[in-house]
C-alpha cells in the first residue's frame, strides 16, 4: 500500500482527538471499502499516539465461500498492518429465525453484543465503527418510515454506548466521496459484499432506488439535507432532555413503588418535555428497550386524565399507577413477608427494607402513626418511622407476617374492620400491601404496622400487671 498522503488531514484528524495514548482501542472490520480505510488510518495514528489496535471481524455466514474470504482477506490485512486480530463465526439466519429477527437486525444486534464481550475481555473501552454521512442519510430516512421521533431522526451519534462501549464513529460527518476519493487516491484493496446489491434489504433499497429517486425528483444530493435533519434533531432532542432531566432529578423519588413523580409538577409541563419525563423514569431502572412510543404517548394519557387505571397492556414485570396524587413507574417485586419470629429485645429487616425492633420499655412513650398515614410517605419515598406500645406477657415470641384473606383488626378507640377494608380507606397502593408487617402473638394480631395498637394490648395507666411488661415496636423506614 502507498503512504498516505499527509497533507490530507481530515481523515485522520477526525481520528486524534478520541485517543489517548496507551489506551486499547478496536475496530469492527468487514472487510469493505470503509472499514479497511478506517483499519490504515487507526494504524498509521497508533504510530503517533502509541495505542493498541484490535480487529474485530464477524463472519455471519451469510455468502458462503465469499463470507469465508472476507474473513481471510481481514486476517492477511492485519498481519500485513501487523494489527491484532479476533474473528467468529456465526449462523446469523438461524439467530434471526430463533429470535423472530429480520436478517439485518439479527446480524446488528449480535454484531454489537459480540463487539462488547470481546471488548470487555482484553479491556478495550472503545470500538471504531467506519459509519459516515451518506449511512447517517440512510439512517434517518428508514427510521423516518418507521415513526421515529426526535431520538430517531437524530440518526447516529459521534460516540455512543452499547452495554458500557464506548461506540465512536469518527467520519459520520464526512460524505462517502471523500472517502471514495482517498481509497482511489492510495488504490486500497478491499473485498465487495454482492450482498450490498439484494434490494430485498431495506437500506440497501434506501441506497440503490429511493435516494437516486428523490435526488432526481429534488434535483439535488437530499443525502446532505437528511445529514443536517439528523443534526437539528439531535440538538432539538438534547435540549428538551436537558431540561426534562433537571425536571426530573428535582420532583422525582425512589420508593417501594419504584420511581414517583408528582401529578401537579407533571401536568405542567409541556407535552414534550413529558413524554421525556416517562422515558427517564423507564431509563432510570434500565427498561429504556422495553417501551414503545405508543407506550409512552398511552402512559402520558393516563397520567394527564382522572382514570386510576391505565389502560396500556405493559410487560407484566412493570407495575405504574397512582398513589396520593404522583404518577409512579416501578417493577413489581415480591413483597411478601414470611412467617418470622421475634423476641423481646430482637429486631427483623423486611424484603422492603423496613426494619422491625421490639424493645422492653417501663413507660408508654409517645405513638407515631396510629392512622395509616405513615404508609403515604412510605410510598412517596420519604424516610419514616412508626412507633406503638404495648402491654404483653413476659418471654413473649411474636410472628411477623403479610396480611392473609378475613384478617380482622380493633384498634383500642376503635370499632372492629376487616384489614382489606382498612387498607383501601387508606388508600395504600396494591405494590406495597403485602409489604405491611402485621404483628401477632398466639395467633391474635397485636398490631397492624401504621395504625393504633390492637384493642386488649394497651398499656394500662395503673401500675404493670403481674407477668407483664410494656413494649416498644418501632418500625424504621430507609
């Protein structure tokens, strides 16, 4: 291969600034035009800047004997380049059929998973893609037939993550011709995918008959418009998620529920700015891939409207609702607490993370919660504390369990209700009703965390009976 011409810096200055010396850097290599160009100029930069150049060549099987010399052909280039080198091979049309995948998006998806274990393997942070603008035009007109918002017509970033790679795409703002003049210019070697010519696939149709369509329709390159609609989608979409991350960062909390959001704040925002609001609190517990934008436009509806029920058919592992005026977005768990034992002096941790203390005492101190209301803050995500007294036999053992069908409860100055029913007047949320401890000894229910002590277990205002002794049950949430 002849020397590359230095006067020619663009290339390689789109390079410079995402390395650092020393550092382990890889690059997906197919073998075309783009990539192999790519390969040279990380080469000839790692003579300067003095990092590690991996080679990462996946071979789908697609086409057989040439898919095979693909695979050579990158293995001779790197030996030449004197460049490490790592390939695999894969049955891409049995992965797309397994997974209910088009060819392309099986081939994508596995490409990158692949990229990230090898990467992580040989602690490689970054991987070079050779993606360039005329793919970025590409990018945004099939992502635009297929309703794209903002985030979609905004295409490809520059460096973007997939499972903690760094995934950088020096020459996405650089037209093909450039890169087509250079590859004359230095008579590179590279290998043709005949793939590249079946318009059965959608970019390759994109390519071939729908841009020289438009191009003669417009009588003009609509590849550079496509490019600057990418870019004016980018900057338009970062900014509303500037300012819906500040929204959310300040109003929002983390509770059993899982990430809550007050109604009012939400309700005033602009329509936009919340739908961002839902998309961060699905991001934020890492469900971003799992909800679409009709997801996310039905959530909106519900959260805006009066009804307590929405009508979106989400994964069954996600629970959303309302609770005391905050639209919540969770995962469900299993709160459900067991059958433990406790003695006087001991405490226990729920799967919730309340944590259950029962201490001798001599005198009634002063009852925090006797009316449910400390589940509301619970839910909403604040730090809590519910506190009772009680009278009790000495060298007592106690059972902490969830509520169970007919569970019936009198709290001294109260009438006799059914737990159920007590539940619903305090409006607790279906996520957390299982995670309410109930206290029983003998099988009679002592207390029912959050509300007054059980009528017959006061503590009496004479002097403490024979056999007797007063308790504190604290109940501390975190």
């Amino acid at each position: 291969m002849k020397e590359i011409n230095p006067k020619f810096n663009l290339l390689i200055n789109s390079i410079i600034p995402l390395v650092d010396i020393g550092e382990t850097y890889c690059i997906g290599l197919s073998g075309g035009s783009d990539s192999v160009l790519l390969l040279h100029y990380l080469q000839k930069a790692s003579l300067n800047k003095r990092f590690r150049v991996v080679a990462l060549h996946l071979n789908h099987s697609l086409r057989n004997d040439e898919s095979e010399g693909d695979t050579v052909f990158c293995k001779d280039i790197c030996e030449a380049l004197n460049i490490e080198f790592i390939t695999k091979k894969v049955d891409i049309k049995q992965i797309a059929t397994e997974k209910k995948l088009s060819i392309e998006d099986a081939a994508r998806k596995y490409r990158y998973k692949w990229f990230a274990e090898i990467c992580h393997k040989i602690n490689a942070n970054s991987i070079f893609i050779a993606h360039h603008a005329d793919d970025q035009a590409e990018t945004v007109l099939m992502r635009l037939f297929r309703g794209a918002g903002l985030k979609g017509l905004a295409g490809m970033k520059k460096i973007t993550c997939f499972d903690k790679l760094k995934i950088l795409r020096p020459w996405l703002d650089i037209p093909r011709n450039i890169l087509d003049n250079e590859i004359e210019k230095i008579k590179l070697k590279y290998r043709y995918d005949s793939s590249n010519s079946n318009i059965n696939f959608d970019r390759n149709w994109v390519r071939q008959r729908l841009i020289p369509e438009l191009n003669s329709h417009f009588k003009s390159d609509v590849r550079e418009r496509l490019v600057r609609t990418a870019i004016m989608s980018s900057e338009a979409n970062d900014f509303i998620l500037q300012h819906a991350e500040k929204t959310f960062c300040k109003h929002k909390r983390k509770s059993l529920l899982g990430f809550v959001f007050p109604l009012d704040k939400f309700k005033q925002l602009h329509p936009a700015e919340q739908s961002a609001v839902l998309i961060l609190m699905f991001s934020s517990m890492d469900l971003i891939t799992r909800i679409s934008y009709k997801g996310i436009i039905e959530l909106r509806n519900f959260a805006l409207s009066n009804s307590l029920h929405c009508s979106h058919q989400f994964q069954e592992f996600i629970t959303i609702g309302k609770a005391y005026e905050h639209l919540y977005v969770g995962l469900k768990h299993n709160l459900k607490i067991n059958s433990a034992k406790i003695k006087v002096g001991d405490s226990f941790t729920t799967k919730s993370g309340l944590n259950i203390s029962i201490n001798h005492v001599e005198n009634r101190g002063e009852s925090i919660s006797s009316n449910g209301e400390a589940w509301e803050k619970i839910a909403l995500g604040f730090e809590t504390r519910m506190i009772q007294y009680a009278s009790i036999p000495k060298n007592s053992v106690f059972n902490i369990r969830s509520r169970k069908a007919g569970d019936r409860y009198t709290p001294i100055h109260g009438k006799e209700s059914k737990i159920k029913k007590m539940f619903i007047d305090a409006h607790i949320p279906q996520q957390i009703k299982n995670a309410i401890p109930i206290i029983e000894l003998n099988n009679q229910i002592v207390w029912v965390s959050g509300w007054r002590i059980a009528q017959g277990f006061q503590i009496p205002d004479n002097a403490i009976k024979k056999g007797m002794q007063n308790i504190e049950i604290r109940i501390n949430s975190f």
